[in-house]
C-alpha cells in the first residue's frame, strides 16, 4: 500500500483528541491522558516484506506506548527533538532505540518531536536476532550502542523523507535495502547464514525492479543474477513461493497499491494492469479477482471510498453546543490582557539596513523591537523592486538609499534569500535570491509562547513618497511580468520569452486615488556591481541601468488602476532550522498576497516560537487575485498596526481553534489555503525545494475547503452536513495567487450569514 496520512488538524476541536486517539491506535501506538498535541500528524507505510514504517510528529505527549506484542519489536529514531525512557534516559536526534518484543513499552515527549518508528516482525530472518540482540534484556527499551548508528541513522532518514514525499514505490526498494543494511551496520550477522540473506535480498530487490517487464521468467533473470534457475529457486523458496509464484504477488500487490492512490485515478486500470507487467486486461482481471476476490474496478472505488473516509472524514456529530458568533461588520476587542503597563506605547520602526532582513525568515534573528499586547506601530516597508527604477524610488531617500546600497566595494546588506551565502548554486549572490522580500522586523512580543494567537490589525496604510529632485511628494511603484509568472511560457508575440517592467504612478483620478503607467521596459541582461550578469530578474535588488533599457511611454492610456494598500507578507517566525524561504507562504503566514489584508482588516496567525517575531514586507499598491504575471503593483508603503496577543486557552471560539492564517475584514472572514498546509513540517529535508515542485490548485482548494469546513464546525458550532452545505451555498472560494510556490486559494465567510442567530448588541 502507500503512505497513509492523519492531520489531527484537519478535525474540529471538539473532535480532535477522538480522532488522534483512533489513529494511534491504528498504527499500534497510545497516550497515556487526554492531552492532544499540537499538529500531530501520522504517515504510515505497510512495506510488501511486511515492516510497518510509523512517522510521528506532534507537539508535547505526556506518554506514548507502543503496542505490547510477542511476534513484533520497535525501532525508534528521533529525527527532530528527543524522547524520554521510563528511567528518564534521554534518546535524542540520530539516536536508535530498540524495544523487544513483549515489553510494554514506554516513552515521554517532553516537546515538539519528530520520529521515524519502525515496528519489526520478529519472525522475519532478515533482521538477524534483531529484537533480542539490542535489547539489554527482556523488560526495558535500550538504546543501540554501535560504531555504525550513524549510518543507520542516515538510512533511516531517508526512508522518512520517501515517506513524506509520498514515494511509496521508493519505500519498496529501501526496505529490501533496510534488510542488508541494518545487520550489517549493526553487526548482527555472520558467517554463511549471514551471506544468503544478503543473497536473496539481492534477488528480492532486482525482482523488484524487473517486475514491470512481461518477458521475465526465470532463465532469463538467473542469467543476468550469474545464478543457476535451481539457486534462485531455492532461495526464493525460503520466502515460501516458487518464482512464477512471487511474480504474479508482488504484481498483484504493486497494482493493489496503484488502484488505491488517488493521485492515480485517472489512469485506466487496464495501463496500471500493463504498467506492473500483465499484457492481457482480461487475465489481469481474473488474477486480480481471484487474488482479493473482487474485480480490480471494484476494489478501487472500495479503497478510494475508504481513503476519503478516513481522511478527509469527522467523527459523527456528537451535538456539541453551539457557540455565540459575532455579528456581521462587528470586530470587538478579543484581546485578554496579561499583566501590562497602564497605557499602550506606540513605536516608529524605520526600514533601515538595521532594521530589515532580505529574502528570509528565521526564528534565530534577533528582535529589533519589543513590543507589549496592545501596542501600536508605525511600520515602514520597503519594495524589493525600488532598483527598478531608482530615479523615482531611492534616490534622495536616505534610508531606502542605505538599505539597496550595492557597490563594487561594499554592498549593505550581503544576504538576500535562504540560500547559501557563498552563492554556489546559481551563482547569483548571496542567498541566491532563494526569497526576495525586503521585510521589516523582526518584532518580538513579551510573553508570546507557541500555541498562542498574534493579531496584527492594519489600522492605516500609505504610499510612501519619493524624495527624489523632479519626483518629490510623488509615489510611484513597479510590476514585473517574470519568469516565475503564469504567463511566461504561454505569449502570443515576440519576443518570446521576455519579461516587461511597468513603473506606475499612485495620483488621484476623479477624486480617487488610483494608479497609472508612466513607461515600460524589456528586461535586458544586468550587470551587478559584483560583476555578476543577471539574464533575467533572478536576484533581487539589482540596479537596472537606464543606459542598458529602452523606456516606452503612452502604454495603458486612460486606464486608472484603484488601489488596494495591502502588506503581501505578514509572517511570525517558523520554528525551523536556519533561513526559511520568504517566497512560499505556510501556517505562520508570510508572503499571502492577499489584497484584502489592507487597511480595516485584522490577520491571526499561531505562535510557533518564543515572543513570536513577527516580520512585515512585500508591500503592494493594487494587485488581482491570481498575481498572474509574478508580482503586483510592487510599491514602498508605511503602515501603522495595533498588535495584540490572545493566550490560547483565554482566547474565543473564533481563535482556540486556529493553527493556519485567518483574516478577518468588517464583512467577512478569509480562510487561507495552501498546496502544503505546513510544507516545512510535511515534506521533509528538502521542503524548500519540494513544495515549488508540489504546488497544485487541487490541493490548495482542498486544505481551503477543509479549514473552511473546521472552521464553522469550531467556531460557529456547525455539524459537518450543515457546514459542507453552506459552503456549497453562501461561500467564495478563489485563487489567492498562482506564483508564490505554495499557491493559494482562499475561502471568504460572509458574517451576514449568522447576523440573524445573535442576540442583539
């Protein structure tokens, strides 16, 4: 099978310590109390050798037990945080630990923790006398003392990166190979016995390999193993079937594992029949019949009914209470103080080299500002895209002027993006513009922990002004149509491809602010100041020379833009090792892009470290849904904020619930979905890379819809029928933006909908 997933996220509150319960103990595993972390979540893959591989990530348990068996042993590795043994030894990353067979074991999680778990049939040769060589004795867990842990280590890290990338396929091979590599990392096996497991692992893991191809048989594959037919018979008889016996199992099961996917319910279950080496439908279908006695059609609705059941489903409604919501176009103060100061502080924060970090988040930035619940800050921000035009939007500016300052002999601020700093990927610079937003902050908040609430309400927003001689008082900003834009690969005129700058001008038109196009430009071949050519705009903040360019003016005659002031990044920081991406928005926040997030609006986001340091940029003057082209009106903006901390267990229905992005407008409430929900938590060592390779609007629109649907049930006390139906009904899902590598889709909750239920105000 592949890897089954559990988000305990995705369950309401009220539901949330039932359904973790449950999946535990699926998978063989139990707390002790009734505590339920925060975003525990569970992969499971059933292997075909029959090793069941267990993935464990949760905030702080009280207790775990795995299931006491005589016939199974554990294998534990920490890959993120530590676990505490029953004599309160502490096994902490890249550490094993084995518990035998018949011991009920043990272990406590004192915080956040991610583990790889694997649960060890104790009849299964392959592991050499596994379960009773490790262990100390028969009664406790112990840790594995070997020279070669950290190979082994190694090994399982990376099946736990196969299990979060979904590769199941993958998983198949690596479990063979766990069985050549444990023993012998471990030094649990000798002498001849030794050498013909490892020989009919061998075997097993070209089988697997070949199993696709119709022509296999058994001459053909001894040859090419430089075995007789007798010896890969004979070795395949220890795994108790002939060879044309394996054959037509493993294939069964491989195409068992196909039909049960959704990500392949589109493919015919002839091409997956064909595609695990059966060339004839109709024998497939008989063997498939005759193996899990029923047609393979059949039993892929079966599973994929099953699967939508288990894993998009709610516990039956158990009528639980409905809390009060709030009325339509009210926002009270949801802000449950802790002990303060008397009055609220306001704070200026300027953008400054000082003051800014470039292209990434980090909970290891030190704050540049400590605030309290309740205090107000004027913010500036500053556009990445001011270099496209520094005439109108740097020069003169002495800040602006010090934060792009790039010379030939020094350049302000080195790092831009999480790349690394020696620029030895691409070349591009350091940071490699792995990010590219200039973001103020960070700002810490006294007495913010993880699980709590941050508010940040935008109480005014506006351009700020160019000092430049010739432009002065006047605000101008930049759109980039890009490589990374929809449109890139899909023009109808040459030349193709090309990316177009259109510098804009914020005015008045008929008495409205708005915006028009002063001139565009084609991007042409840049040369930094560190002598580096930038063919396309690859790096953020590189100065475009006006002699390099050819300006078009008279473009979009007539047309006046409205604007829509908005912050495109508002993020606290993630708690994750070293420089985060600031491209890909997640559960902390960061670069959303939705225009609505502007003056008069309120963004919530979860705490995930210590004084939550909270982070503001990518400011934009106008923008549609979709960003299509790759960016919007990309323009300087100075706003000023009232933060605000809600205490989780203080905090109202609205917010006791929350673990994603929630903004909220005096008409409604926008529920913020992603491709990847948490994609540093769910994809594993490479997420930086995966989640731009994994983006999808099935997905996006899925986690949308599932937020949405928890969100009425936990706030609005909804039962799951009630709220799918209003969704289908009264709710406005749409397309955030399509470029920022996690793409989005956003659920917008008009509040008139439950005005009538609430008591008068």
């Amino acid at each position: 099978m592949g890897v089954e997933r559990f988000n305990a996220d995705l369950f309401p509150l009220d539901h949330r310590a039932e359904a973790w319960n449950s999946a535990l103990d699926s998978v063989g595993l139990a707390t002790v109390g009734d505590e339920i972390p925060s975003g525990g979540r569970l992969l499971r893959h059933h292997a075909p050798q029959g090793t069941d591989f267990v993935l464990l990530a949760a905030g702080s348990l009280a207790l775990a037990r795995l299931a006491t068996a005589r016939d199974h042993a554990w294998l534990g590795l920490p890959l993120d945080g530590l676990v505490h043994l029953p004599d309160k030894t502490a096994v902490r990353e890249r550490e094993l630990v084995c518990w035998p067979a018949g011991v009920g074991a043990l272990f406590e999680v004192p915080r956040k923790i991610k583990m790889l778990l694997l649960r060890l049939p104790c009849e299964d040769a392959r592991w050499g006398g596994l379960p009773d060589r490790l262990a100390v004795d028969s009664a406790q867990a112990a840790q594995v003392d070997s020279a070669n842990q950290s190979v082994m280590a190694s090994f399982l890290t990376t099946i736990a990166d196969a299990m979060e990338s979904g590769a199941s396929g993958v998983l198949a091979a690596l479990e063979i190979a766990l069985g050549d590599i444990m023993p012998m990392t471990l030094g649990l096996e000798a002498g001849s016995r030794a050498t013909r497991a490892g020989l009919r692992r061998r075997i097993l893991r070209a089988l697997e390999e070949q199993l696709h191809d119709p022509l296999l048989a058994v001459q053909r594959f001894a040859e090419s193993q430089g075995l007789s037919v007798r010896a890969v018979q004979k070795l395949l008889l220890g795994e108790g079937r002939s060879f044309s016996q394996h054959i037509r199992q493993r294939r069964l099961d491989r195409a068992a594992e196909a039909l049960a996917d959704p990500a392949q319910s589109a493919i015919t279950v002839a091409e997956i029949g064909f595609r695990v080496g059966f060339t004839d439908p109709a024998h497939f279908s008989r063997a498939f019949r005759h193996h899990h006695g029923v047609a393979p059609n059949v039993y892929r609705a079966d599973a994929l009914a099953t699967r939508r059941r288990t894993t998009s489903g709610l516990p039956p409604n158990r009528g639980h209470p409905r809390p009060v919501a709030h009325p339509d176009g009210i926002m009270p103060d949801r802000h449950a103080p802790p002990p303060r100061r008397n009055a609220v502080t306001h704070h200026h924060l300027r953008a400054t080299p000082e003051t800014v970090h470039w292209g990434y988040f980090s909970r290891d930035l030190p704050p540049v500002l400590t605030v309290r619940s309740g205090d107000t800050v004027t913010v500036e921000t500053l556009t990445q895209h001011a270099s496209d035009d520094a005439t109108r939007m740097i020069n003169g500016d002495g800040d602006a002027e010090a934060v792009f300052r790039w010379t030939d002999a020094d350049k302000a601020i080195d790092r831009r993006g999480a790349g690394p700093l020696d620029a030895s990927i691409y070349g591009r610079g350091a940071g490699e513009g792995f990010g590219v937003h200039i973001l103020t902050g960070p700002i810490m908040i006294e007495q913010a922990m993880p699980g709590d609430i941050v508010e940040v309400e935008i109480l005014d927003i506006a351009p700020r002004p160019s000092r430049s001689a010739g432009a002065e008082g006047r605000c101008f900003g930049s759109n980039a149509a890009s490589w990374w834009g929809r449109q890139y690969g899909d023009l109808l005129t040459g030349p193709r491809p090309r990316e177009i700058v259109t510098i804009y001008e914020i005015a008045e038109c008929a008495g409205a602010p708005c915006a028009h196009a002063v001139y565009r430009f084609r991007w042409t071949p840049q040369r930094d100041p560190a002598g580096v050519m930038h063919e396309t705009i690859d790096y953020p903040g590189v100065p475009v020379d006006p002699a390099t360019i050819r300006p078009e003016h008279d473009i979009l005659t007539g047309i006046h833009v409205p604007l829509r002031l908005h912050f495109g990044t508002i993020a606290l920081a993630p708690d994750h090792p070293g420089p985060v991406d600031s491209v890909p928005p997640s559960c902390f926040g960061g670069n959303i892009d939705n225009w609505r997030l502007g003056a008069g609006s309120r963004i919530f986001l979860p705490v995930a470290v210590a004084g939550a340091l909270l982070s503001i940029g990518d400011p934009h003057a106008a923008q549609g849904d979709g960003e299509i082209s790759g960016t919007a009106l990309e323009c300087s903006l100075t706003g000023t904020i009232r933060i605000r901390l809600h205490t989780r267990g203080l905090a109202d229905a609205l917010l006791r619930d929350l673990t994603y992005p929630l903004i909220e407008t005096p008409e409604n409430w926008i529920i913020q979905g992603f491709s990847e929900p948490d994609y540093l938590a769910d994809l594993g060592a490479g997420a930086q890379s995966d989640v731009y390779r994994r983006a999808s609007l099935d997905t996006a629109w899925r986690d949308a819809f599932r937020k949405a649907r928890r969100f009425l049930m936990s706030a609005h006390g909804l039962d799951e029928d009630e709220a799918i139906s209003l969704l289908s009904v009264a709710v406005d899902f749409g397309i955030t933006q399509l470029v920022d590598g996690n793409w989005g889709v956003h659920a917008i909750v008009p509040k008139a909908l439950f005005k009538s239920r609430l008591p008068h105000r």
